[in-house]
C-alpha cells in the first residue's frame, strides 16, 4: 500500500502472522490481513499414537491449525484468499486423503 494521507493513512489494516495467533490472542479491533501458508492449516490427528493408546494420556500440544481455526472462527465476514489455489483443485491428495487446505476450509465454514 502506498505511503501518504491518500492510502496508508485511510486504509489501516493490522497485519498478523501464524506466531501473532497463539491460544487465547485478543482478537485486534479493527481490519486484519493474517498471512499465513498451508502447513498451518494441519489439525489435530484423530488417530491415537501408541503412548496415548497405553497411557490414556494426551501428550500433542494443540495443533497450530486448531489455533488458528479458533481464532478466524471469530469473524463472520472473514475473507479469505489463497495465492496458489492452483494446488488444491482436487479434493483427495495422492494419498487418498483430503487436501489439508480443504478440509480446514470446510471445518471453519461449518463453524459459522
């Protein structure tokens, strides 16, 4: 965005990244562009690993993509727009499974 009166100073928007959103942020009062890729997007697995399985205890920490669907799942009127889009046309990966992208999308639509 251009410096000066005619476009900066109009057109505030807060800018954050994946480390600005941890558990618990306070969501910003105005405007936000949060820039972010893909990778984040990871959920928490519903298979249990062999630790979890014997012990009955959850020893993963809350996967960034679950922060980060808490947190955008906050905004009603949330845009978002996706640079290489080109990636996710199909709906299954090579591995059979859905696209991480996809199924964080469908679950944050599916919250509102």
């Amino acid at each position: 965005m251009p410096e000066g009166a005619h476009w900066r100073d109009r057109f505030y928007l807060e800018i954050l990244e994946p480390g600005d959103v941890q558990p618990n942020t306070t969501p910003p009062d105005g405007p936000f562009v949060f820039i972010t890729n893909w990778q984040q997007f990871r959920l928490k697995s519903t298979a249990q690993n062999l630790w979890a399985q014997c012990t009955g205890e959850d020893v993963e920490e809350m996967p960034r993509g679950e922060i980060i669907l808490d947190f955008l799942s906050q905004y009603p009127d949330l845009i978002i727009m996706n640079d290489e889009a080109h990636h996710v046309h199909g709906k299954k990966g090579a591995k059979g499974e859905e696209l991480v992208w996809r199924k964080f999308m469908n679950i944050l639509c599916d919250r509102f």
